[in-house]
C-alpha cells in the first residue's frame, strides 16, 4: 500500500512537471522561458525537498501524516501548549527513558527522527526510536497538566 503511494506520488509530480515544460516549449518567448524555467526550478527542488521529507517520514513509519485536526490543535493549546506538535515531540525526545528496549553494541536508544514522532491525536502518540542499530515503536498516552507540563505513559512497544 504505502509502495502504491510512494509510486503515485512520483508519477504525479513527473506528469506535471512534463505538461509544464510542454506548455512553456509551446507558448512562451525565448526571454520569458528562461525566467520561468528558473522559476520552475526552484519549484521543483522545494516541492522535491518536500516530497522526499514525506517519503522519508512513511519509508521510516508506514504512516502518513497528519493525524491532528484543527480542533485538536486547539484544545490542546487551551490545555497550555504553544504549539502543540513541537511541543510534545520536544518534550518526547528529551525523555529517551521512556523507551524500554536497551541498547545494544554502545549505541544510546532515542527518537532521533522529529519526522518520526507522530502526534496521533490529543491523547496518543506513536514515536519511532532507535540506537543505530535496532529500532521500535512506541505507543504513548500523553496529559497535559497544569502549566503546560507533559505526562507520558507507555502503552506498547515493538521493536521492528
């Protein structure tokens, strides 16, 4: 399924990219080609960049992002949070204790990935972890309680 996506994704972006080139072949002046073909360009290595973070983010979790709604977002900032999305994957990766699994060969467990902390919804979230040299998953219920301060609890943890 998520081999479907990545595969689409791309096809997509190479189509348009096509009839945009065909377009500017067919219809514009020399001059104005060359501005637009820059312009185009930058377009296509940021839309690249961004495509390729999103990639990255399903290869590392087979998720697709993102799960929080507006209202979400809201409650939780009600509840004390700046911005919540970045507020719980700080306070997450600042908590590696919270993984159950031990290193192994020297390496230090951790969620590494920002990309790959997903904020569920306002109560859970699943957080990619790793040492270098095995990783896992984790499940998390999170609160918020008075002052903005995160409480974590694991629910489940598998290790891939």
């Amino acid at each position: 399924m998520q081999r479907k996506l990545k595969d689409v994704i791309i096809a997509v972006q190479s189509v348009i990219i096509a009839l945009l080139l065909v377009y500017l072949v067919l219809t514009i002046d020399d001059t104005t080609k060359v501005g637009v073909m820059e312009e185009l360009f930058e377009t296509c290595l940021e839309r690249n960049d961004s495509l390729s973070a999103l990639l990255q983010e399903i290869r590392i979790t087979n998720a697709i992002p993102p799960f929080l709604d507006k209202k979400q977002v809201e409650d939780l900032e009600k509840q004390g949070l700046n911005n919540p999305v970045e507020d719980l994957r700080n306070d997450l990766i600042s908590d590696p204790d919270l993984i159950g699994t031990s290193p192994v060969l020297g390496g230090e467990m951790g969620f590494y990935f920002r990309d790959g902390i997903h904020i569920l919804n306002k109560k859970w979230v699943f957080a990619y972890f790793e040492d270098g040299h095995i990783a896992g998953g984790l499940l998390l219920r999170y609160d918020i309680e008075e002052g903005g301060n995160i409480r974590w609890e694991v629910i489940d943890e598998i290790i891939y």
